[in-house]
C-alpha cells in the first residue's frame, strides 16, 4: 500500500479514505494500550489483600491485621503515598509487634519511590 504524502495529506480527512491518520490511530491506540496494561495490572494487585492490611493499621484493627497477615499479605505494602503498615499503625503497640515480628518485615533506610 502506497500512501500519496502532500503538505496538508487531504487524503487523510476524506471520509472512509485509506489516509495516513486512518492507518496510524489504530496502532497509536494499540501501543498506548500495551503502554498502560502493566500500571492495570499494578492497580489490581494493590487493590486485594494488602489494601485490606494497610486499612486495618490505619484503623487499629488488631484482628483483622493478625488475620491478613496470617493469609499472606505484605507487610512491606505502600499506599500511593508511600505508607507501610507500620507507618500507618501510628503508635498501636500490639499492630506494631505483629507486623514487626512478621517474617516478610524489612526496615528500609531510604525506600524506592
């Protein structure tokens, strides 16, 4: 296929026309799809267990907290803020101790953005 390329591609807005813009939409809206999927599929992991576990230290839900834990979730989990359970659980002595002596705990000087 063989594109007729002028200044001002007139081709491009006849209606139904096989124009540069005609062809190169699609695959831009392709290339941004495929761009956006993995920060998707981010969204989605940070949506499940370790949301729940960020909200119940924030909350002082020491039970629940204790429960999340004991199914997997990730102690070292950020909120788009960049707070960890621990941060969030704001003086709770018994949240503190759990998520302390979780195995998975890491203390980071200088966490990455």
């Amino acid at each position: 296929m063989a594109f007729k390329v002028t200044k001002d591609f007139p081709e491009a807005h006849s209606p139904g026309g096989n124009g540069f813009h005609d062809v190169m939409f699609p695959c831009l809206r392709t290339l941004a799809f495929l761009l956006l999927l993995p920060l998707l599929f981010a969204q989605a992991a940070y949506g499940g267990i370790n949301k729940k576990l960020l909200k119940a230290a924030k909350a002082g839900d020491t039970a629940t907290v204790e429960q999340l834990l004991g199914k997997g979730a990730d102690v070292n989990a950020r909120n788009k803020f960049s707070g960890t359970a621990l941060g969030l659980a704001k003086g709770n002595v018994e949240i503190i101790s759990l998520l302390l002596l979780s195995k998975e705990m890491t203390l980071e000087k200088n966490p990455a953005p």
